[in-house]
C-alpha cells in the first residue's frame, strides 16, 4: 500500500468499504450528483435488529489497497455500485460486460453490487432484477436511497455470516495464517507444525475476528477479541499484527467514548437514537465514560444488565490509554519498512482523538513523527496532499503558524521545478489559505486597529509569493493589487531600498494594468477589497476653511430664527439630538456659497526616501452636488508635515460632508475616507452651503497702503487707502464697484466708522452721495459702477505737550527785567542751538496725527438674497494729518505792570530779533483782557517760510473768561488773505487754564488753516507749517518759569 487515506480516523475501523464507480461514459457532473444521493445513507439500522452498520464511500480506491483487507477489514472493499447510462437495447451486452469487468477488479473481497442504469428503456429495463437498477434519466430516480439501503443490508448479511464463521472455528489446527503482501514470501518454508506459529495463526485470526466485530455493530465482543489477540501475539513477538491489535483496541475504545466521531465536522456521524444527546460531547482527559447500547446487547442474546456494563467498562481503555497504546501501536509500525502507510495513518488518528481531548502539545508529537515516516518515491500531487493534510490537523490542534507553514510548502509544491506544467492557480489558492495563520489580512483596515500583529518578515515574503503567483496566472490586476497592500500595510518595515524596489515594481505593473478602488472577485468567490493609499502621504489633520472675509455670507438679523421655528413644531427643546462620539462629523460654524471655490487644509508627510509626487489629489464629499478640483503635488523626500489645501465648487446649496480625498500615486487610485484614519485630527467636516451670492470687487483711486486700522486685523478689510493731508484739507476718493461674479447685485448699503478714537474730529470726516450708483442697479455680472467719497479732515491741534520742550526758551529764569534790558539781548532762543539728531527727527514727526476709519459695503442679490443672506466688504482708510500753520519759537518777556503778562512771537521770515508782542491784562475780576497788539508784516523769504501773517488787525482776542477751572470759549475772527495764490483762513481757539495756587495762567493757541490752490504750479509749492504751540503767562511778582506740561 503506497498512498496513505489521510481522511482515516479511529471510527472508520467500525465502517464497510463501498466504492461507487462510472461505468462506461457518465457526465461528470451527473455522476457526482448521484454519487452524493448515495453516500447520503452512511448508516442504516439493520431489520430486526437495533445494531447500525457504518459505511464509508469513496469513487476511486486502488486495488493493491485492498490487499490489506486482512491485515484490517475496513480497507477492505466489500460492495461496488456502478453507475452507468444505456440508451439503445443494443448496447446493454456491452455495458454489462463492462460491469462485470469492474466486479473482477474486487471479486476477491466483494460481498455484493448493484448496477445504476440511467437512459434506458424497453422490455429490458422493465425486467425485475436485484443487481441492477434501471431508471429513464438522471432527474427521475427518486428511490435511488432506497435501494441503496437495500444494498446495505445484503452486505451485512454476508458480513455477519463471516463474522460467525470466523468466531465459531474451534480447529486451531486449521487456523490459516493472515498475511500482508509483503509477508507472504517471508513464510515460506517455516514450520505450520510449530506451537509458536500455530500461536501467531490464533492471535492473527482473533485480531480479524474483533475486525468482523466492530463493523457488524458488536463493540464488546469487538473488545474482547483485541483483548485476547494483543496478549497471544505479544507472546510470539509479531509486532505488526500486535499494532494492528492495539489500533483496533484503541478504535473501539474511541467508538465507545466518543460516539459522536473525531473526524470533526466534515465527517461527523449522527448518534444512534439509543445514545445520550451529549455522547457527542468532546471527552474531558481523564474521565471515564459508560455508555449503554441496549440495542446491541439484545442481537448478541445478552440481557442488558449492570453486570454487562461494568464488562464492557472493564474491557475498554480509558482516554489517557487509548493514547498510549497508539504509541505503543505506532513504534511497533515503525520496525517494518513497508508499513509506512499504516504508521502514517495511525497517526493521522491518533492526532483526531488528541484534538478532541484538547492535548495540542502531544498531537503535535504525533505529527512531527509523521512529518519524517518515509513513504518511498511519492509524486508531487501525493506530496502535496500530505502537506496539505498536515496543514489541516496542526489547524485542528490550534497551531495555525505551523499549519501555514505546511500549507506554503503544498502550495510551493504545486509549482516545482519537475512539474511540467505547474499549477500557479492551485499554488495562489493554498497561499491564500496560509494568510489566517501568519496573522495576515486582505483587508487594510485589519492592520489600522492597534500593533502590528505577526511576523512582518514572513508576511512580506508570502505577499511577494502571492503577487509573483497572480502575474503567472495572467491577472495583473491581482498582481497590483497585493502589491499594492504590501506596499500600505508594511511600509514601515521596508528598508528605503525595499521601498524603491516595490514602487517600482508596482509602477511596472500599473503601466500595464493601472489599480482602483474597485473590489476583486475570485473565481472561489473569495473578495479582496480596495487597498487605499492612506500612507502615501500621511495625513495628520484635515481642516475645513473658512471663505475670505469678504466672501463671507451674513445672515440679515431679521431672519436669524427662521430656520430654527419651521424645522421643528415646538418653541423650545432642551435635548441636543447629536451622537456624542461623532466628532468628525459635526457642523462647523461657518458657511460656505453656492458657486465660490471652498478649502480645505491637510496637513501631510512623505515617509518614502525620495520625492514623492501625488497626482489627481481631490476632496470627497457626499450630500450637495460638488466639484472637486484635483491638484499636483511634489513632496520632499521625508518632508515632515506639509500644507496641502485642496479646493472645489460646491454647485447646489445645503448641507456638504467631506469625507475624505482622492489621490493617484504610483498609478493607483485611492479614495481615503477620514472614517478610516482614526490618526487624523479633524475639527468637523460637515457645513453649510448656502445660496449663491454676487461678488463685489473694489478698486480705488487713491494707492494701497499697507497700515491696518487698529483693532481690526488685516484679513478683515479687502483693502486699504493711504492718504496724507494738512489740516483742513478735502480730498476725493474715487471708488470703482466691480460686479465679477455670477449673480446681479441687487441691494447696496455703505455705513462708514472711525477706529481712531482718540483725536476729536470736527465736520464730518467722510461723505458721500450714493443716489447715482444705486440707479445703476441691479448691476449685472461684468458691470462696474463708480462712487466718490469726499475726505476731509478738521482736527485740534492745540496743546500738544511733546513740543513744549522744543517750543521754550533754555531755562533761564528773568525777573522784573524792562524789554529793552541787555540780559534780553544775551539770551539765546533754544532752537538756535539744537542739534540736528534723532530726537530732532522724532519731534519734527511727532507732531503728524492719524486718523483711521473703515468704509463697509453691504450687498446682495441672487438666491441668496431670497434666503436672506448678503456679504460685506470693508475699505480701509488710513489718513496722516499735518498742522497747517505752528510758530517756531516762544519766548517770555517780564512784565512792566504787575497786572500784565507778554507773550512774544517771532517772525519766522526774519533772523532779526523783532518780535509780535501781545500785551494781556489781568485784572481783579478774574478777566483777561488783550490790551494792545503790535505786528509787524511779514515779507518774503528764500527759505519757504512765506505767508504767514500779512494782516494781523487789533483786536484781535476779545475776552477770556476763567474761573479758576479749565474752561473752552470759542472765538470769531476775520479771515486773512494771503498774497499770490495761497489763502488761510484763521480760526483761533484758545483754552485757558489758571492755577490759583502759583497764581499763573497757561494760554493754548491753535490755528486751523484751509489750503485752496487756484494753478497747477501751487501745488508743488510747499505749505509752510505754522502754528501757535504753546504760550505761558507769569505775574510779574513771581520768578519767569518754563511750564513743561
């Protein structure tokens, strides 16, 4: 026996051997369908008995098998079924012929046969016969079972008389020797006469008696013959048929501990009916079971009583025995070279009843002894067959890397080098097969659940086997496929060559056959789903973009709470209906229009060693129609994190999920769904679409600054105009309102607001007139209208204490000194003889005011006005004022009258040392009153400082009045004209404090002037600052002082 029957397991020494075969020319398909009807009836209760005979089908079993069937009986082949079709009578000789052909095959070892004919009719088919079966077609033979039952129970009349005839032989003298095929030259020439042969006879013969026992249902007579054989041939050393005795011991035992069968699901028998409903339970190592079978004990004629049980009980070996005496069974195997098979399938059995008493580490012993039981010369499809049976029982025990290994090894075996033709389909199959043992997955989403689970070295070497095998099959597609994963799912084991190694190969494969996200199906309807790039790059965070400010929608504050009272029928509900762990997919804040390009922000990273270049990298999203716009990328070899922003189109208004992206790398398409990257960080990915709006677009006149009104940040305002202006002065911004998007502008508001609010505007800072471009709407898309916005500029000037420093005299204290005193001439005005430095040049600047504000445009159109939404756009105006009009110098002069002070001021036009002199009378009352006032006029001059004071008139301040306390009067005065082309109208102010304590007054003067130009050349003539900054009046009972407020 050269080919061992690896499905073998310790129930089957109790079945009776049916080979059901095609005789003639069968449909292969037909054949299988009725095979299958017959081997439904594995068991039948014999009439007028409750014993069960077993029986085990197979449709192809060698002949020299069934020389063994002494040695032990289940392999012996003891009924035939044939199956065959007939149409015309004239060939029923020939098909009969043949059949009886099949018998002679067997004829040594067949009890009985039954001939199947299908096709055939006529007076022939209409004959009633025993042995044959004749049935119109394959669909109409509906007793098929019954006569197979029938079958069944012809045979175990032919066994039970055997079974008699055997264990009623009492002429020991008689006994013929049982031999194996390989003995029979061996006996030749030795003493028939001796006591030790006639003992070897017995113990031979008791051992096939207890074989005719145990298939014909009689397990306790079956036990009690092993019994007596084991100890007859152990007595005369016959080690192979003692094996024989102690497997079949061990098989009867396993029958009676474990009714329900070890060869696992797919050979399981069914319980007699006279069996517990938990016999088929697995037995606990140890334990000791007595099961009654009523039934069998009655056909043998012996009464079911305790006395019988404890016999059987007696008889049978306990779990850890039936163990031991396959040990023992298996090394007396081992002795003989030619019963390699019987050793390999002992083992084979011996495993299965292992595996049911969950002693995983001792069916391991049993299998590695298997693993090294030399069975000759196989051929490569019986080698790959027993690899693959290996596989199967160390899957059994629970060791499933050591059944992988097995089954790598079939599956290698099937594409062996003296093969002629491998079979890389069988091999990719088996490989397929070892992926649950090396803890391997076809799905990528198994590897982003916590640790890497298995050994990474021996999952690349199996993906790289599986990927050479689908491009032997001829399916490129497969080929990208797994290498496509092996790429996502090991990227981090592979060395930077390996890395180049396997995109290049990939690269190669996708020129021929690009990969997609679409999911393959295996002819074994296995389905190996979409591999996405999510490695290729990384992505760290996904963030959705707010529009521009510009381009954000507002809500008009009417229709805030529309939506909210026709959503729901009730006024008010205090529980939020959200899905706390949804956190990707909650609503953001903000807003996104029908029709505008949308953002949104990734942040990524390229693992790989070299540039990594991304291609068709797009946004998906469900819920409003969008049209994504795929982008480019190059990212740096190891990169780090990168901004990526990816853009789209939302083309319907409502509510829009983004989901995920898209990329193409290495000439695979991915779509990667943020659902399945639990690493990546996402403030919300579901917004609002709201209709679309019209967009405005500004240009103005006046250059763009880069100053920002405080506190508004620069991405607030569209834009913003800088502008620098004397006090007084008006200038005119020229603005130009750009439809440039889809939808008419319909509505338009201009509100403007001043963010400085530390100076004190007089007049109104910034008008307009906005009657002319509202006749212009609705303005059409690519229409452009113009407003003009007049900017003036009014500001008080007076009191600024920066200069007070600059504008006093050096310190020097006079006191009661007349005007024409020498000390007069001695002293020397501060300005004559300062430096020209930093702090000059701060102080000259210093004395520039800004005044900053904001101009909004409010507008709207389209559906999205309808639904009550308008955008807004906001203009900066930025504005830097000089004074028109300041004096340079101040002096003090002492006072001739205790009730009068001097204020001087000199003529800038001049380098003599004449001065103004106001004279102003204090008097009892708290008045202050100016007496006289002497001027002189003032000329030209090479250096600019023209036109200042032509006509100064007396009377030129009226009265102050003062209690004590700061007080403001205003006052009116007459214009004064300057020569040429340049005119100043003077409006002084004057505010007055009064300190009673140092009983001394402070006086600030300020001057606004307006600047009219009337010819071109003026306006590059420079204006001569000018102002009145500070004066101080002293009693002239006190010391002359410096006020440096």
């Amino acid at each position: 026996m050269s080919v061992p029957d690896y499905l073998q397991c310790a129930e089957d020494h109790q079945t009776v051997l049916v080979v059901v075969q095609p005789v003639g020319i069968v449909p292969e398909d037909q054949f299988f369908k009725i095979y299958k009807r017959i081997a439904s009836v594995s068991q039948v209760t014999i009439r007028d008995s409750q014993r069960l005979l077993y029986i085990r089908y197979r449709h192809h079993y060698l002949p020299e098998n069934n020389e063994w069937g002494d040695f032990q009986t289940h392999r012996k082949v003891v009924g035939l079924i044939a199956i065959t079709t007939c149409g015309p009578a004239k060939e029923w000789p020939q098909t009969a012929e043949r059949f009886h052909g099949q018998k002679e095959v067997y004829s040594s070892t067949l009890y009985d046969s039954r001939l199947l004919v299908f096709g055939m009719q006529g007076e022939i088919a209409e004959q009633q016969r025993t042995d044959v079966a004749f049935y119109p077609g394959f669909e109409d033979c509906s007793d098929v079972e019954k006569r197979v039952e029938d079958f069944v129970e012809s045979i175990f009349i032919v066994l039970e008389s055997k079974r008699l005839d055997r264990a009623t032989d009492k002429s020991g003298d008689k006994i013929p020797l049982l031999c194996v095929p390989f003995e029979k030259k061996d006996f030749v020439g030795l003493d028939t006469d001796s006591r030790h042969y006639k003992k070897r006879c017995q113990g031979r013969m008791r051992k096939h008696v207890g074989d005719l026992c145990l298939q014909a249902g009689m397990l306790q007579d079956a036990l009690v013959h092993y019994h007596m054989s084991v100890e007859l041939l152990r007595g005369v050393n016959d080690f192979l048929w003692l094996g024989a005795a102690l497997e079949g011991l061990c098989s009867a035992s396993v029958i009676f501990h474990y009714p329900g069968g070890t060869a696992g699901k797919t050979a399981g028998r069914k319980p007699s009916v006279s069996q517990p409903s938990d016999a088929g339970k697995r037995h606990r190592p140890g334990a000791q079971e007595v099961l009654i079978d009523p039934g069998a004990l009655t056909a043998n004629g012996i009464s079911a009583d305790t006395s019988t049980e404890i016999g059987r009980a007696k008889n049978c070996l306990s779990p850890e025995d039936i163990i031991e005496k396959y040990k023992e069974a298996i090394s007396y195997y081992g002795k003989y070279k030619n019963a390699g098979v019987i050793e390999l399938e002992a083992c084979v059995k011996a495993v299965r009843v292992l595996a049911i008493q969950k002693r995983a580490r001792e069916a391991s012993e049993f299998l590695q002894n298997a693993v090294y039981i030399n069975l000759g010369q196989l051929s490569e499809e019986e080698k790959i067959q027993r690899y693959s049976i290996l596989s199967e029982l160390y899957e059994l025990i629970g060791f499933h890397r050591k059944s992988a290994f097995f089954k790598r090894v079939a599956a290698m075996q099937c594409v062996a080098p003296t093969i002629p033709e491998p079979g890389w389909r069988a091999c990719y199959k088996l490989l397929l097969e070892t992926l649950p043992g090396y803890s391997l997955s076809l799905d990528p989403k198994d590897f982003s659940k916590g640790t890497h689970r298995g050994w990474a070295a021996v999952q690349m070497r199996l993906l790289h086997e599986l990927v050479y095998a689908s491009r032997r099959m001829g399916n490129p597609g497969l080929s990208v496929r797994h290498l496509s994963f092996l790429l996502q799912t090991m990227l981090d084991f592979l060395s930077d060559q390996e890395k180049k190694e396997v995109t290049q190969s990939l690269e190669n494969y996708t020129s021929k056959c690009p990969g997609g996200m679409e999911v393959i199906t295996l002819p074994d309807g296995l389905r190996l789903p979409p591999v996405p790039f999510t490695k290729l790059p990384i992505v760290r965070s996904v963030k959705l973009l707010n529009l521009p400010v510009s381009l954000r929608p507002h809500k008009v504050k009417g229709l805030l709470g529309q939506n909210m009272s026709t959503a729901s029928p009730f006024i008010y509900s205090p529980i939020i209906m959200h899905n706390r762990g949804e956190e990707r997919c909650k609503k953001i804040d903000f807003q996104w229009v029908q029709g505008d390009v949308c953002e949104v922000q990734l942040m990524v990273y390229n693992p790989m060693p070299y540039e990594l270049r991304v291609e068709n990298m797009g946004l998906l999203t469900s819920g409003v129609e969008f049209e994504s716009l795929p982008a480019a990328l190059s990212l740096p070899a190891e990169s780090g994190l990168y901004p990526v922003t990816l853009v789209g189109v939302p083309r319907t208004a409502g509510n829009i999920t983004v989901n995920g992206y898209h990329t193409s790398v290495f000439g695979v398409t991915s779509d990667c769904l943020l659902e399945a990257l639990s690493s990546v960080k996402t403030s919300g990915c579901l917004v609002e679409v709201v209709p679309s709006l019209p967009r405005l677009q500004l240009s103005t006149s006046l250059p763009r600054s880069a100053h920002t009104p405080q506190p508004m940040s620069k991405e607030e305002l569209y834009s913003t105009v800088s502008v620098q202006l004397f006090n007084g002065e008006t200038q005119q911004l020229t603005i130009t309102l750009d439809n440039i998007g889809s939808e008419d502008i319909e509505t338009l508001e201009l509100t403007s607001k001043i963010v400085t609010t530390k100076e004190k505007v007089f007049g109104e800072f910034l008008s307009w007139e906005l009657d002319k471009p509202l006749s212009h709407l609705p303005l059409k898309p690519g229409q452009a209208v113009t407003l003009s916005v007049n900017i003036k500029v009014k500001l008080d000037f007076s009191g600024q204490e920066s200069l007070l420093q600059d504008l006093n005299d050096d310190g020097i204290s006079v006191t009661g000194l007349p005007i024409s005193s020498p000390l007069r001439q001695v002293l020397k005005p501060r300005t004559e003889t300062k430096t020209v430095g930093s702090e000059s040049g701060k102080a000259e600047y210093s004395h520039i005011k800004t005044l900053e504000a904001v101009l909004n445009f409010k507008y709207s159109g389209g559906a999205g006005k309808v639904e009550g939404y308008y955008r807004e756009l906001a203009l900066g105006v930025h504005v830097d004022v000089e004074p028109s009009v300041f004096f340079t110098r101040v002096s003090t002069l002492p006072a001739t009258r205790p009730i009068e002070g001097f204020l001087t001021l000199p003529d800038p036009s001049k380098n003599t040392s004449d001065n103004y002199l106001k004279t102003f009378t204090h008097e009892g009352n708290g008045r202050l009153l100016m007496r006289d006032v002497h001027s002189m006029d003032a000329q030209d001059s090479n250096i600019g400082a023209t036109d200042i004071l032509q006509n100064l008139q007396q009377h030129f301040l009226n009265e102050v009045v003062c209690h004590g306390s700061v007080s403001f009067q205003p006052f009116n005065s007459k214009l004064f004209k300057s020569c040429k082309t340049i005119s100043r109208a003077l409006s002084p102010s004057f505010l007055v404090k009064y300190n009673q304590t140092f009983d001394r007054f402070t006086l600030h003067y300020h001057l606004i002037a307006t600047q009219s130009v009337s010819d071109s050349e003026s306006r590059t003539r420079p204006l001569q600052r000018a102002g009145l900054r500070c004066a101080k009046f002293f009693n002239t009972d006190s010391s002359v002082e410096c006020d440096n407020r």
